[in-house]
C-alpha cells in the first residue's frame, strides 16, 4: 500500500486504509532469513546496521550495513508485504564490507541485516525504524 | 589522592549547595522585600571558563508571564525523574520554600498570586544584563543559544525572524542550533544562516539528496578560551521533517545520529579539544540517553523540552544542563578544565525576574526599534480572561481549551485538535487580551485552521500516533512535544500501554456518546504538516473568538482520564 497517514494528517483522506498497529513481521521473511541461513545460528555483534530510529519519510529510508570480513549482507523489511530488500555480495578483492541503500517501508517495523562471514558462520542485527504521522515538538 | 570521578563528584555537590543556599537566601530576602540584582547575579567564579546558555526564547523580546507545567510524565527508566516532577514534588528535591520566587519561577502552584507577588519574568534587554554581568566578571564567556529563537511572535512572523536576528545578533553569541527557523522555509533559513556573525552547528543537519553532511551548517566549532581548547557541537533538533512540514525545507534531513556524534566526539578529541561541549536541541530525555552512549562529552546544554533544573544531571561523567524557555532563565556554568580535563563545574539556573533585573538601555533601545512599525497591531486589546491563560502540560492548558473552543465554534466542527507544542507565554485572570498574546501562542509560518471529516477510527489513529510520540518508553522514539490538545472529545489514556492500546473510551462530549469508529466527524485544527493546507489563519480564528466573548472564562478540563501515572 501506499503510505499516505503522514499526508492525511489534516485531511484525512484515505483514513479507512490506516493502521496503527506495528506491521508484524510476516512469515516470507522468516522463508528468507532460513534460506540464506541453512537455519544456521546468528550471533549478535559482527554487523552494523544504521538506521533512522523515526523515518523522515517512509517511502525513502536510508540505511546503511557494514560488516568487516563478510562475503554476503542481506537487508529484510520484516513488516513490508514483500520484505526482501538486498543482498550485497562482497568478492574477495572488495575494499570494504559495507553498503548503504534507501528502503521503503509500509509501516512502523523491523530492519533486519544478516551477515554471512567468510568462515561461513552468520551475524545479524535489527533496528526498529518507526514510521509515524508526526505531530509538534516543543 | 582525589581522582577525577571524586572531584567531580564533590564539585557537583559544591554547586547544588550554591544552588541551595542561593535559592534559600532568595526566599527569606524576598520575604524582606530585599531581591536584588546583585543576589540574582551573585556567583563566586570558577575554573577558568564560563559558558552562557540561553535556549527556546520563541521570538519572546519582551517580559511575560510563564507558568510551568503541572503535569509532566515521565515513562519507562525516566519515570518519576528530574525533570518529570512538578510543583511540590520538585520544591522538595531541590530545597525550594513554598511561595519563595523559585517556586514561582521553576513550579505551577499558586501561579496568579505569586506572579503578581513578583511579576513578569524574561525580556531580552534583562537577558543582555544578565550576559553582561557574566562577561563583566569573565570576559571571554561563551555565549551559546540552543535555538528555537527565530520563532513565535507577531513581529517574528512579520520580519520573517529577522527581529530576533537583529536582537541576538547584538547580543553576540558565539554558537547556535536550531529547530523552528527551518519553519521559516530553507531559503530563508539559508539567507540568514549565511550573513550570521557566528557559529551555525548541527552535526546531524545533513543533505536530504546526498545524506552527507549539509555544508552551511558546521558540525562543531572550536574556542580558545581560558588557556584551554573547548569544542562545541551542534546538535539540532532531530525530528523537524516528522514534528513540522518536512516540504519546508526539503532539502535537509535531520534524526539523532549518534554514531556521527560519537565521531565528532572522537575528531575533536583527536585536535586537542580540552573540554566538549554539546549545545543540543535533543530535548532532555534524549540527551540523558545519548550521553549514556556517547562517551566523551563533558556538557550537555540542552533545549527543546523547554525544562528548567536548577541543577545539572550527571550521566556517566556527562553534565547536563536545562535552561527553560521564553527568555525566562540564563543558566552560567562554570568549567574548570586543566591538563586536556575538565576537573570541575560550577552552575547557576538565574531565573530573569524582570522587575528585579534592570535592562540593558541600548538592548531596550534595539527591541522597541524591531517592534515600532507594529506597536499599534500588537497593542490592540481584543478581550479580558477571568482565567489563568497557560500552555504547558502533557494532556491540556487554558490557552489550548481556549483555542480549540474557539475552532469549534468559529469553524462549526464538532472536535477540535490544537498541536502540543510547549511554547506560549501565559496571562493571569484580570489580564487583557491583546493581539500580541494570542499570537504569542499561535504564531507560525503554517497557521491555517483547516475544517475536515475524520473517522472515529482515524481519529484514534491520530490520538495512538502522537500518545506514542510522546509516551514510547524508549527516549529517542520521542519528539519532545505534549499530547494533542482536543477540544469537544473526552478519552482515557493509559501511558504505558503500546501504541495502539493506550487510548479509550473516547466520548463526544456535546451529545456523551461514545465515539463510533465508522462514523464521520467533523473536526477543526491547525498547524497541519500537510502542504496545501487551507483555512484562516489561527489567530484570525482566536481573536474572532476572543472578540464575541468579551472575558473569556475557560472551565476546568476534565475530560482526560490519565492512567498509569
């Protein structure tokens, strides 16, 4: 769905699509936590993950992964409809490890980045980036 | 041998007592009609470096009343701490007599007698005093201003924030940062921000296109003062394109960032900074999180939540200071940095009572100048209050019930929502009404009272959204702003539930019924984020209102049921 709540602040338009509940992460990521896996254990450490805590905008976050010695990061939108965003691949000859993109996001939810180490072992780490119609500060 | 943690330590307690006993002496000599000048100001210098904080002045130039909240909730490992505890509670955490002028400037109780007891408070020619008096005693002080100054007046609007320009301008700060002036549109902000006679900081101001640093504002600068390197970093405040209308100023980009703070924390140290200082527009909740994370800063100078403590809070080896709002309060603080460390601080929150503080001429001279081609509009009295007018608190204030009462039947709707900003002067019962102080608390660049349907479903959307901006457990997913002032509809809200479960029981107060989340409501507001926004502008709204009442009475509102407090 389009994420339209911020711009119906107001007007109200397209109010009945609206949810308030954080998007769920949903089972087509675990499927795809488990394929790049093999099922493998993730240890926690190893990888970078930055990440606005409150999106400025919702259809365009930027993030951005790093995870020294890692042959593979992958990047899911746990809560979008379709939550595979990227998997960069690092060749042998690769300066760095790390990679930066912009992502949409349908709704408040989990990033999730996991890396596959060159010894084959997996790290991974999450950041919740909310997504919120916005209000006043002080 | 003392080590630095045991200095710290005892420096801290040596100026909570000057705090204490300055505090206490205030009391009793007020109670002598004795308060002077000279007492407000009175400070045995330390160290060799002074810091002058002044923050949130929202476009303030003259004195104003200003009454702190009564209700400001704390969640999660913040709750029941500094600064989310009011009236008696704070009198008695900090030493503050009943009815003493701290307990006039820093609590809510009794607001209308003690502020008749001791008058207004601010005014930019007494601040000038107050900043002349510090440099007078040490005259390489840093003066830095934590923003959300080019914003909140008539003559602010008017003069697109060149008034208060002009005015800090002549006060000479050295440092700033920022938050509403990026209302003022980008372009606007960027003319000012170039011919700016000082420092622009935030590091977390960036280039929305390009997510690099944005080259017009710097992430710090360094001063040498008192034979030490001092590095100050910017810190702007980080929601502005979520809180106000991101299509403003497009082309920044903003958040916490506190991994590039950490790095700049890091750069500075490596060029030698001997003491680092953040002038910070985190709100102070976020700041108490980020100084927990980020290691290396010595001072936090923090704004935005619009807090007044009397005393820094300690974080790890960080001090965190508050300095209020409206040009109520001038926080001096005092460093002592030797051999690459600071070794000790000294800090005074002077509470600018400005009957006692006698202002600078040439800043008076300055401020009437700005104000003069307006003085008739701002002079106009539209009306009287028989209430105490105020803003802040986390559910409601007079001002907000007034604003949406007057949304509600300027604009035939039958819910109002007024934003939660913490900004607005207050006006005790027995005061005129004058177009100047209902635009004290509505001025803005996106004022327009909009008029449309919204489901009750959605309206509890709205409600859930903004109840998590302020009540998320975690410091950094909240803005720094209060709970949606709605006028016409009653709710219940339990603050420690997730988003989602804390509202209820929402009832349309003219008819009792309960709110039917299929039905469609119409509901007046304003301060939208929206572009395109169409209505009159608030203060027409208001003064309207004001106008057909004549005195305007505001009942008490009950209509918030407040759980888990």
């Amino acid at each position: 769905m389009d994420f339209t709540r911020r711009e119906t602040f107001g007007l109200a338009l397209g109010a009945a699509a609206l949810t308030v509940l954080p998007f769920r992460a949903n089972a087509a990521a675990e499927d795809r936590i488990a394929e790049f896996t093999g099922g493998a254990d993730m240890a926690e450490g190893g990888v970078t993950l930055t990440a606005p805590e409150i999106a400025e905008n919702g259809n365009t976050v930027p993030i951005e992964v790093s995870a020294p010695g890692a042959s593979a990061i992958m990047v899911l939108a746990m809560g979008n409809p379709e939550p595979g965003v990227a998997t960069f691949n690092f060749g042998p000859l690769a300066a760095s490890q790390a990679a930066s993109t912009r992502i949409r996001l349908a709704g408040t939810q989990d990033v999730v980045a996991i890396a596959k180490m060159a010894d084959g072992s997996f790290a991974k780490a999450t950041a919740t980036v909310k997504v919120t119609i916005g209000g006043c500060g002080g | 041998m003392i080590s630095r943690r045991d200095f710290l330590q005892v420096s801290m307690a040596a100026s909570a007592l000057v705090g204490a006993s300055g505090f206490g002496n205030w009391a009793r000599l007020a109670a002598q009609q004795a308060l002077t000048q000279d007492q407000l100001l009175e400070f045995e210098t330390f160290g060799n470096i002074s810091l002058i904080h002044v923050t949130d002045i929202h476009g303030q130039l003259k004195p104003i009343y200003f009454r702190e909240p009564e209700i400001n909730l704390g969640v999660g490992d913040n709750r029941g701490k500094v600064p989310h505890i009011t009236g008696a509670d704070f009198r008695k955490a900090y030493g503050i007599a009943d009815g003493s002028p701290s307990a006039y400037a820093l609590t809510y109780d009794d607001f209308s007698s003690l502020a008749r007891t001791y008058g207004r408070v601010g005014g930019m020619d007494r601040v000038a005093t107050v900043v002349n008096a510090i440099r007078a005693d040490r005259p390489d002080a840093l003066l830095l201003d934590g923003g959300d100054t080019w914003h909140g007046s008539y003559t602010c609007y008017h003069t697109a924030g060149q008034d208060m320009v002009n005015v800090m301008n002549a006060l000479k700060p050295d440092a700033m940062t920022f938050h509403w002036e990026f209302t003022l549109g980008s372009d606007r902000v960027n003319e000012i921000v170039e011919g700016l006679p000082f420092a622009a900081l935030g590091q977390n101001i960036f280039d929305a296109e390009w997510d690099e640093p944005a080259e017009l504002f710097k992430p710090y600068k360094f001063f040498d003062r008192g034979g030490a390197k001092i590095a100050v970093i910017g810190q702007a405040f980080p929601y502005m394109p979520i809180a106000n209308p991101r299509w403003m100023f497009p082309e920044y980009s903003f958040g916490i960032r506190d991994e590039n703070m950490q790095a700049m924390v890091d750069e500075v140290r490596a060029q030698g900074a001997d003491v680092v200082v953040v002038l910070s527009h985190n709100g102070f909740d976020v700041d108490k999180k980020m100084a927990g994370k980020v290691q290396g800063i010595d001072v936090i100078l923090s704004g935005h939540t619009h807090d007044a403590l009397p005393e820094p809070v300690l974080v790890g080896k960080t001090h965190i200071i508050a300095s209020g709002s409206n040009g109520k309060f001038v926080s001096r603080v005092d460093l002592d940095v030797r051999d690459g460390q600071m070794m000790g601080l000294r800090h005074k929150l002077i509470p600018i009572f400005s009957d006692l503080i006698a202002p600078d001429p040439a800043m008076t001279a300055l401020i009437e100048e700005q104000r003069a081609p307006y003085a008739a509009d701002l002079a106009e009295v539209i009306g009287q209050t028989d209430s105490l007018l105020y803003r802040r608190g986390n559910f409601n204030g007079t001002w907000d019930d007034l604003i949406c009462d007057a949304l509600i039947s300027e604009r035939e709707a039958d819910i109002a929502m007024s934003p939660g900003v913490r900004w607005g002067p207050s006006l005790i019962p027995g005061d005129d009404i004058t177009r100047e102080d209902i635009w004290n608390v509505t001025s803005m660049s996106y004022g327009q009272a909009y008029r449309t349907e919204m489901t009750g479903e959605f309206i509890k959307v709205i409600l859930e959204d903004v109840a998590d901006n302020i009540f998320n457990p975690d410091p950094y997913y909240q803005q720094g702003g209060d709970m949606v002032r709605i006028g016409g509809m009653g709710y219940r809200i339990d603050i420690n539930k997730p988003q989602g479960e804390r509202i209820s029981e929402m009832t349309l107060l003219k008819t009792g019924e309960a709110i039917d989340p299929a039905k469609t409501y119409v509901v007046a507001g304003w301060a939208s984020v929206n572009e395109g926004t169409e209505g009159p502008m608030i203060w027409d709204v208001v003064e309207s209102h004001i106008r057909k009442q004549g005195t305007v009475t505001v009942n008490p509102n009950n209509s918030v049921k407040v759980v888990g407090a």
